[in-house]
C-alpha cells in the first residue's frame, strides 16, 4: 500500500475532533450492523426450518437484511471519510486509527483509539497494536521550519 501522507503527532491530533464523530459513528454502526447480521441469521434459519415459512418470517428476515444492507452502506461511507484524512482504519470494534508518519528515519504509525484523549501512542510500521508504545517527548517529530 502506496502512504499518500505522512503526519507528525501534532498534524494527527489535529484531526482528532473530526474524526472522533466519524470513528465513533463507525464503532456504533459495526456494532449494529453486527447484531442486525446476527438476528437476520436467525430469521432466516427460521424461515428455513419451516418448510412453508410463513409471512412473517419473510417481513422479518427482508427488514433486517435491508437494515443490514443500509449499516453496510454507511460503515464503507465511515471508512471512505477517514482514509480522505490520510487515517488508517485497524479496529472497527474499538476503533483502532493508525496514521502514516515517521520516527528517527523510518516508518511508523503514529495509533489512536476512540476514547484517548489524543495520539500517544506509536509502533511501527509493521508491529501493529501488539507492538504499541508510549510517545515520549523526545520522539515527538518537530514540524518543518516554516509550517
């Protein structure tokens, strides 16, 4: 995958008020979407076990796929927003946000998560959450002079 930017941890929390709404949007809708999957699952079980289903299985089970279809929709609407930003999304239980920067020389992510206050943490590139560390105040990348 082709980084298109690279942020420093200020330009990545600067974006955080912005997508706080967008990731916790998406986190709530994964969630739904989730438990509208599973109770179409079981509709439609139902709608199977019965050879004649009858007509209320098939209302239910077409509501909630039409449901599912539209949380489908808006999570891929979520996703598309945040990858604009130049924002990675890792998580859509927790909302995990990675962003594309770097660190003495070589590429890391700077990670977010719905719920902290900002962007504290890193790991790199191809650690992943597992590899998650603090960022301390040697770490933090000064901006370009001029910017």
């Amino acid at each position: 995958m082709t980084v298109d930017r690279l942020f420093t941890v200020d330009e990545a929390n600067k974006t955080l008020p912005y997508l706080r709404r967008v990731v916790a949007d998406l986190v709530h809708d994964y969630k739904l979407w989730q438990d509208t999957l599973a109770q179409y699952e079981l509709a439609a079980a139902r709608r199977r076990a019965m050879e004649d289903g009858g007509p209320d299985d098939d209302i239910e089970a077409n509501a909630l796929e039409r449901k599912a279809t539209a949380l489908a929709k808006a999570i891929e609407s979520y996703l598309a927003e945040i990858t604009s930003v130049g924002a990675e999304v890792k998580g859509l239980p927790d909302g995990l946000i990675d962003f594309p920067g770097e660190l003495e020389g070589r590429p890391v992510k700077w990670c977010w998560r719905l719920g902290e206050a900002a962007v504290e943490h890193w790991h790199d590139a191809d650690a992943g959450f597992a590899g998650r560390q603090p960022i301390t105040g040697s770490q933090i990348p000064a901006a370009p002079p001029g910017v």
